[in-house]
C-alpha cells in the first residue's frame, strides 16, 4: 500500500526514472490503460489517476506480481517496464485492490545484452547523462544492471532553475538450481526549486499569466534523498509448487522544502504566502511470505495461492512555517523576503501504520473457454498517530475479497466481469490545507464491472468495460480549510482500449473513458449533483508510432491526450455552481532514428510536447491550480556497447 507517508510538497514530486531513446512504449503496450517504458508513458492511466482515482494514493503496487510497499520512487536502472492492470488484466492478478494495480516488472538482462549510454539534452535545456551497465551470463544463472544518472541544471515549467540530481541504482539476479534470487536498489539525491500553486477564491479561473516567469523565492531549494530496496526470493518445489518471500524497504527524506501559494480571483488580484517545510522522514517496510500449488487436469488448471503479508510504515511530520509575500497580481513576482532559519523548526507529528494480511487465492481455467480468479484477505490494520495536542489510536480488521473471471463465447470474444472489496490508504492533507500533512485513515472501497475483449488479430486487441466504483471521498473543507473526509463519491463509467499493429509498420494505441463521477456531501447549495475534484467526464488518448519504408531505423511518433473539463472545488458557490477548470488537449510529436555508430548500435529520439503550445489551469485533490508545461523539446542519444 502507498505510503502516504511521503511528504506531499506540491502536486507531484518528480520520479526518479530516467531516459532511454530506445524506450518504446508504444510498441510493447498490450492495450491502452496506462504503460511505461524508461521515462516515456502512454496510455489512459497512470498511477495518480484510474478510473478518477489515484493508485498513488491508494497505495496498490506490484513488484513482479508480489505484495510490495512503493514509498519512494523507482528506476529504469532496476525496473524495466510499469502496467496499469485494471478490469481484464487483473484476472491473473492474485489480490487485486479494487481501484485495479500498478505492476512494476524488475530488469532482467538477457545473455549478451548490452549497456547503454544516454545523453539527454531534456525539457527547459536539463543537461543529463546516464550509464547503466548490463549483463546476463551466457549459462543464464546470473545477471546485473548498475546505473548512475547525473542531471547537472535540474529545471522546471516554471522557470526554476539551478538545481541538480544524482541517481545510482541496479539489480542483480543469481539462480541455483531450483532457487532463485533478486536482489535491487537505489539512492536519489536531489536539489531543486520549489514551486507554486493558486487557490481560487471566488470560484472564478484565474486569468492567464506568462509560463516560465520563477515566481519563487531565490534561496528556495527543495532538498532531499530518497531510498529504496529489496529482495525476492523464490524456489520451485516440484514442477507444480513452489514457495518465495518478498522483503522491501522505500524511504523519503526531504530534508527542506517550500511551498508557495497564491490566492487570486478571476481578475488577477493576488496574495501570497510560503511555506516552509523542515526535515520530514516516511520509511515503509514490506514483506510477503507466499506459497502455491498448481493442479493440472485434463483440459483444465487450477492453481491455489496461499499469502502472509506484513508492513510497518512510520512517518515524522508537521512543523511547518508559513510567510506572507507581496503578491500585488498574479503572475509577478513577489518581493524578496528573509530566508526562514530552519534549524529552529522540526517535525513535530508521529504516526505509524501496522498491517497484516493472511490471503488465500483460487485462479483457474477450465478449456479455452473460462478462466477464474477468487480470492479472501483478512487483514489487521493499526494506525497510531500523536502530536502537540493530541494522540490517536485506529484499528481495523476486515474480510476482503474479489471474484473475477471471463468466458469465451467464440475463439477471439470473451467476456469478463468481476466484484472487489479492498482496503486502501486515503492520503494525506497538502500543504494548502491547515491540517497540511496529516494523514488520512484507510477506507474501504467497492467495485463492480463487466465487459469484453475482442482479439480482432493475434496482435490487435479490443477492450469495452463498465465500471462502477464507490469509496469516502476526502478534499477541503470550505468551512474551516481542513482536508478530511467530506462525503462519498460514485464512478461509473465505461472504457475503451485498442491496442496493437493495425497494418504493417504502425502500431496503434487509442482509448477513451466516459465517467459519470457523482459526489454525495454536506453541501446542499449546488443546483447540480457536485462532481469530485479533478475528476473529467471524459479522457481520451491516440498514440501511434510508424516506421518508415524504406529508411531502416527510422520511425516517427504522435500522441494526442484530450481531458474534459473538471471540478475545481469540492463545493458549490452562492449561485449553485462549482468551479470548473476549462477542458486541455495536448499534442506530442517526434521520431528514433536507430543507425550504427563505428562498431556499436545507437539510438537518436527527438521530442516535441505540447506541440500547439496549449494553455490551461490543471487542478489537483488539494482544489489548487498549476498551469500546464508548455511547447518544450528534449533530445536523447543512446548508444549500445
């Protein structure tokens, strides 16, 4: 489960995976609900928004398919693809968390794979250089992949600039007979601008300002390591059983960080304040012991899981400094002010979250035709949260449980449903929130949907599915500006998803999903039903990439993501309406070239993102506006040696 534990700054802290020009994602993407390879991600979904809902914050992750505890980010240097599985593709998933999973899938060189080099010329003029080295031995009981990345002027949309970054991390893989062992790692380092959000105050957008324009403080540098590692044991005890654990440990440790707001009303007028955040720490433990028995039958399989799963996560938060700026309009800079003494500050609030599980899981098939997964968690969760005025004390101990399966009603057609009741995590309050940085108890969420899967050819695939999904709905409190838990909110919707070679050299990944997102609370001005927070009654996505006849190497790429319009406050205004943030389309372009350079391979990728240079307000769950990047170019060389 997410480890809420990591310090929310802003709207998203940047991940800790690099770039490869070779990375394709769109040609390894069996359909188009969310896929990533190296830093380059398509796909409907991805780990903050499934269905209207957020992975991140719910915490559901997978490491090879193994219970896992993601509380800080992750590398391409020992990760070698993410997957968003939800609806169909969780029939293979043992426990899957109603709100679907995000499958990490670990790097495992094959015998004579090469290491690469990478020198990016990124987004905003980032200068960035990478060497992970790689290696399977030709006996395939053994391999490794050990990187270090260095980013020497981190930069952002924002116009922050100055910064810089270090990464290193790898994997190794060692194989015994019957046992087999992963082990992997990683330390991020990081030194970067803060950055700033608006709050809307009259239910009004802000107006537009100038993209690029630093609005931030000159000494306002976030600062911070993260950690991560683990093991995965497993060992085949005869053909059909086997037993494996899986042990891992994330860390966050900002060491300084800053936030700065801006209240503005639709016509520009602006105050100001930042926030200063001393030393916080969030570590998260995880492990699974699990065992498994498959029993063949004559045109059929059945396999029984049985699963022990632990976590212990801490987190040291709070004490927090807030100071007023001179904001006289939106959009210019404030006047200098004292750098904050964070010395004098410290976190001043615990918490610690203790949760077992004890599952058991039936996946089988029965011919060609119908496949099920089943499964039952009881799970013992304690949350123990102290601070300045207060100590808190939260234990649950519910039955979970899923049941899924399909039935193929011709070779190529089948049909799915499934039913799933599951635990997650709620997050925690942002910075723009009084209560910033408190976390949110763990709720129980419920979803049902049926749908179908078409294999329109061996390498072209169709997905249609209904969903309805329901869960506590936590945003802002108008009345006194505390995030908790505020109502309920209902997602029904339907999705699609086409993926794969439409004709010969182009490759095809093209969905869309209609939600009807309802949210029930206390506020009983709006003249509408009220719709929870960032959450489109429609999103849709085109990726395509095409190879050039004739010209060996060559392909070019395009992508286009339309997001509806979305709520911009969980409440309605004196009129009966709720804010709304205007509807964005962006649109990406660019090209591989894959040549030879003396004796080795190399790999040229050129970008352009946002390509008509769009404008538009995003909004987040802490009801705050970011404008969005801006047309930007990014140039990759990789070569393999």
């Amino acid at each position: 489960m997410r480890q809420v534990f990591a310090i929310i700054i802003l709207c998203v802290a940047p991940g800790t995976a690099r770039a490869q020009a070779d990375a394709n994602p769109v040609k390894s993407a069996g359909d188009a609900f969310g896929h990533k390879r190296g830093d380059e991600a398509i796909g409907l979904y991805d780990e903050r928004s499934v269905r209207g809902f957020s992975l991140e914050a719910a915490g559901n992750y997978r490491l090879n398919g193994t219970y896992f505890v993601k509380n800080s980010g992750v590398s391409n240097f020992f990760i070698d693809s993410s997957t968003v599985r939800i609806g169909y593709n969780t029939i293979g998933t043992l426990l899957p968390g109603p709100s679907g999973v995000v499958d990490y899938r670990l790097r495992d060189p094959l015998p004579g794979e090469k290491s690469l080099l990478t020198v990016t010329y990124d987004v905003y003029g980032q200068p960035i250089a990478e060497l992970n080295l790689r290696h399977g031995s030709p006996s395939g009981r053994s391999s490794y992949s050990i990187g270090v990345s260095r980013n020497f002027d981190v930069r952002n949309a924002q116009g922050g600039k100055g910064g810089e970054d270090f990464l290193v991390g790898g994997i190794a893989r060692v194989s015994s007979g019957a046992t087999r062992a992963q082990l992997f790692a990683g330390e991020y380092q990081y030194r970067r601008r803060g950055e700033f959000r608006v709050i809307p105050t009259d239910s009004t957008l802000p107006p537009r300002i100038e993209r690029g324009n630093y609005l931030g403080q000159k000494w306002a540098f976030d600062e911070g390591q993260r950690r991560i590692g683990g093991l995965l044991l497993d060992h085949e005890l005869t053909a059909h059983s086997g037993i494996g654990a899986t042990l891992s440990f994330g860390q966050e440790d900002p060491t300084r960080s800053f936030a700065q707001f801006f209240q503005s009303d639709g016509d520009g007028n602006a105050a100001g304040y930042l926030v200063a955040v001393p030393q916080q720490r969030s570590t998260a433990w995880s492990s699974e012991l699990r065992s498994h028995l498959e029993v063949p039958r004559t045109g059929a399989t059945h396999r029984f899981d049985a699963t022990v799963r632990y976590r212990r996560s801490t987190a040291r938060f709070g004490g927090a400094q807030s100071l007023l700026l001179d904001a006289p309009s939106l959009g210019d800079r404030p006047a200098d002010i004292a750098e904050p003494d964070l010395d004098l500050l410290a976190a001043d609030q615990r918490v610690g979250v203790t949760q077992i599980g004890f599952g058991i899981g039936y996946r089988g098939s029965i011919g060609t035709r119908a496949r099920i997964n089943a499964g039952l968690l009881k799970s013992f969760y304690s949350k123990r949260f102290s601070g300045p005025a207060a100590t808190d004390k939260v234990s649950q101990a519910p039955f979970l449980y899923n049941l899924g399966g399909s039935f193929a009603i011709a070779p190529d057609f089948e049909l799915f449903g499934s039913y799933s009741r599951g635990l997650e995590e709620a997050g925690v309050a942002p910075n723009s929130a009084a209560n910033r940085n408190e976390i949110l108890n763990a709720i129980m969420v419920k979803q049902a949907e049926v749908g179908l899967r078409w294999s329109i050819r061996k390498d072209l695939s169709l997905f249609l599915a209904a969903f309805d999904s329901r869960k506590p709905y936590a945003g802002v409190d108008a009345r006194d500006n505390v995030y908790r838990f505020i109502g309920d909110v209902r997602h029904r919707g339907v999705e699609f998803s086409l993926a794969g070679r439409v004709v010969p050299g182009l490759q095809l990944v093209a969905g869309a999903v209609l939600l009807d997102p309802e949210l029930t609370s206390a506020d009983d001005a709006a003249a509408d039903p009220l719709r929870p927070v960032a959450v489109p009654r429609i999103r849709g996505i085109v990726n395509a990439d095409f190879a050039i006849p004739g010209v060996k190497g060559l392909s070019v790429d395009a992508g286009l993501l339309h997001v509806g319009a979305r709520a911009g406050q969980s409440r309605a205004s004196l009129d009966g309406t709720q804010l709304k943030v205007e509807r964005q389309t962006t649109v990406n372009a660019g090209f591989r070239f894959g040549f030879k350079l003396g004796q080795n391979d190399a790999v040229v990728r050129a970008q352009v993102l946002n390509l008509l240079n769009s404008f538009a307000w995003d909004v987040n769950g802490s009801e705050t506006l970011a404008y969005n990047e801006p047309r930007r170019a990014r140039l990759l060389v990789t070569v393999r040696y």
